[in-house]
C-alpha cells in the first residue's frame, strides 16, 4: 500500500528533466545575450535564479515526495511550476528553430552552398563595446532583432501558467445535466445529486478554496451530495484543511463518497485513520457497499467500490451491489473511469457510474463547446457525459490537483445533476 519509493523515484527523473531544460533554455538565452552585446549580468542573474528555484525544488521533492503539498510546500511548488512549466513551450520553440536551422546548414554542407564569411560593406555597421570594435552586417541586425522579439515574447507562456495558478486555480464551475435513468420512480423525478470529485486536500494552501465548494454544493439544496474520492494526497492529516467543510455539506438523503487511488498512498495504520477521518466528518463513505434511499415505496441505490485502476485492485463489485436487483434505479461511485469499460459496461444494470481521477488534464483548450486536453490521449472517457446504451457514465474535472497547483483552460468542477425518470422523459419526447 505504500507508494512513497515510487513517487520518490518519479521525482528524482522530474528534477534531472528540468535541470536539462534549464541548462538548454538558458544556455541558449546566454548566446542571446552575449551576441547582442546586452550586460553581461541578465544571464548571470538568471542562472543564480535557476539555482536557488533548483534547490527548492529538491527541498518540496524531499520533504513531500511530490503528491504531498500542503501548506508552505504548496506555496514553494508554485514558485517552481512558474519558473520551469514555461519553459516547455519555450523550448519547443527552441528545438523547432534549431531543428531547421541544422536542416538548412546540413542541405547547403550536402550542395555545397554553405558561403564564406563576407567582409564589410556600405551596409556594415561598426560598434565599440567593452573596448572591443564589433562588425555588424545589414543581416546580422535583422536577425538581431527578430531575436530580441521572440525572447520578449517568452514572456507569454510565464503571463499564462500565471494566470493558471492565480485565476484559474480556484474558479469553481459549476456543470448541470439532466440523466435520464430507466428504471427511476416517477417519485423521484426531480432527485437532485450534486458530486464533487479528487478534493486532493493537501494541495489547498488553506480552508477557503473548499468553503466556497460547500457554500456552491449547500446552494443547490440536493437530495444527495457525492464525493467520488481522493480526499487527500496521501496522508490522513491533510483532512485538516477541509474537515470543517466536509461537516457543513448538507444532501437530504446523505452525503456519500468513494475512495481513490490517491487515498491509498499511505501506510495501512495510516489508511483507517483516513477512512475513520472521513466518515467522523460526516460522509458516510462507501467502500465495496451500497445505500438504498427509500421514498416511499420507491428506491434509489447508490453503490460505491473502492478503487480499480493505476495499478490497484479494490474494488469489489458484488458485494458493493449486494441484494441489488434488476429493477433498481442504481448509480455507482466508482472513482477510475476506466473501470466503466472494464467492469460496468454491459456487464451489470448500473444505470449511471460517477468518477473523478482525470482532473481533465488540469490544462487544455475548453472553447465554445470544444474541449481537448492531453488526458484524452491517455484515457478514453475524461471528462464529461459519456453514454453506452441506456447505461451512462460521468468523468467530473475535480476541484484539487495533483503535481503543478494550476488550471488552464480547464476550471475545476463542481456538478448538479437532476435525475429524470424515463416514464416521464417519453411522456415529453
């Protein structure tokens, strides 16, 4: 159960991939500066800046392994996301530029058009810095400058990755959908499900982020609130930072919750303080079991399974669907959407299955009703509304994070859902 050797294993790979995209992106900001004749102490400057964000990078790395931020580590892990996260899309220029400029060198090297070096004409230029006379062509100016306008515009990814750490991060959406579900009483048409997902407690630097969740979830009246798991990033004593919020959520019928993977990087003691931890704050937390919510006559079953997927096998479906029948109106919490395919999907009467896992990448494009992100590639249901027959699966975007504290592009979720009977949906149609 205890993942902390791997994730220390991951960190040290990240930490070598970031000081070879320092070493490249500032290597080259020197030639830069050293070519254009600029004081010498921009590239000094930034290198002893590299420095000082390399070593608290190893300081977060060694004290959290990474997945545990909170507190003071949340706001240092910042600091270094905004110096190194810009820097990939900076480099990606750089590669590109580089790429074809040896492309071109190597296709003259090959005819034999590479040309000698030419000497000064009418469009030469002379200058005198550090004592030392420069000669400079009409050409080497321009492209001196076409330098000095793509440096300045590296300043763009820092303004976005910004933006995503100080805007973006905590701007809750709040999504609404209308499930249809087959075998739902006309009593319960109307039942109102609210669900929030990979709270990632540790990574929230204090209580305010999720007091405003539970004053967005507690607005919305819900029959039942939801919480599809990781409540935190590792350890039980992040709980601290959302107890007094996971206390005020009010759902009429109960606020449910589901375990995730996240809530398994930990030692076994460790694991029962958390389980115990969030069910004395009030969530009645669902591990391989099922809750009937009984309105009259009339029944709603909300299953949930620990965690299956990222390489662990918790959960157990019969027994969280146990005395479950084919007439029931049935929606399971089940926090990896991968397990829809694996397990769900044609193979039980789960009406709606609810997950989390994917936060939706934390970063993509969401515009104008297209909406990509780089956690498509890897899974195939990541966020949103997916359907397979008359059985339904929802992937929220979570309200957390894990690794860099920011959103771009992609807003972290809170989602209201209002249950429709089918009786009453064709009635309608």
């Amino acid at each position: 159960m205890n993942h902390q050797t791997n994730i220390l294993l991951f960190s040290v790979i990240f930490g070598v991939f970031l000081f070879v995209l320092d070493l490249y992106t500032i290597g080259r900001f020197t030639q830069f500066v050293r070519k254009s004749n600029k004081s010498k102490w921009l590239y000094r400057s930034t290198w002893s800046l590299a420095a000082i964000i390399g070593c608290l990078y190893w300081f977060v790395a060694y004290r959290r392994h990474m997945f545990r931020l909170d507190g003071i580590d949340v706001i240092l892990f910042s600091i270094i996301s905004l110096w190194y996260l810009p820097k990939v899309l900076i480099v990606v220029v750089l590669l590109m530029r580089d790429v074809i400029r040896a492309a071109v060198w190597l296709a003259k090297k090959i005819t034999g058009t590479v040309k000698a070096p030419t000497v000064a004409t009418e469009a030469t230029t002379f200058s005198e810095a550090d004592g030392i006379v420069h000669v400079r062509s009409a050409g080497e100016s321009r492209r001196d400058f076409l330098k000095s306008v793509g440096w300045s515009a590296a300043a763009v990814p820092y303004v976005i990755v910004g933006n995503g750490m100080f805007r973006t991060l905590y701007d809750f959406q709040v999504q609404h959908h209308e499930i249809v579900l087959d075998n739902l009483p006309r009593s319960l048409d109307g039942f109102v499900l609210v669900q929030v997902s990979d709270i990632h407690a540790g990574s929230f630097p204090d209580e305010k982020p999720f007091r405003e969740v539970v004053r967005l979830v507690n607005s919305y009246k819900a029959d039942a609130v939801v919480i599809t798991g990781d409540f935190v990033n590792a350890v039980p004593e992040e709980l601290a930072l959302v107890s007094a919020g996971l206390t005020k959520l009010r759902g009429e019928y109960g606020v449910f919750g589901s375990l995730g993977n996240h809530d398994h990087y930990n030692s076994l003691t460790q694991h029962k303080q958390l389980i115990s931890g969030v069910k004395r704050f009030g969530v009645d937390l669902l591990v391989n079991e099922n809750r009937v919510i009984n309105v009259g006559a009339d029944r709603l079953v909300i299953a949930g399974t620990d965690n299956t997927g990222f390489n662990q096998k918790f959960a157990n479906l019969d027994k969280a669907l146990q005395d479950v029948t084919r007439e029931d109106a049935t929606i399971l919490l089940a926090h990896d959407p991968t397990f829809w395919d694996l397990d769900i999907v044609g193979k039980t009467d789960v009406d709606l299955m609810l997950a989390g896992h994917t936060h939706g990448g934390q970063f993509g494009v969401s515009l104008m009703g297209f909406e990509w992100s780089p956690a498509k590639l890897i899974y195939k249901q990541w966020a949103g509304l997916y359907k397979n027959g008359n059985q339904q699966l929802y992937v929220n975007r979570g309200i957390g994070t894990v690794g860099p504290p920011m959103r771009i592009g992609i807003r972290p979720e809170i989602t209201v859902f209002t249950l429709r009977a089918a009786s009453i949906d064709q009635n309608y149609s």
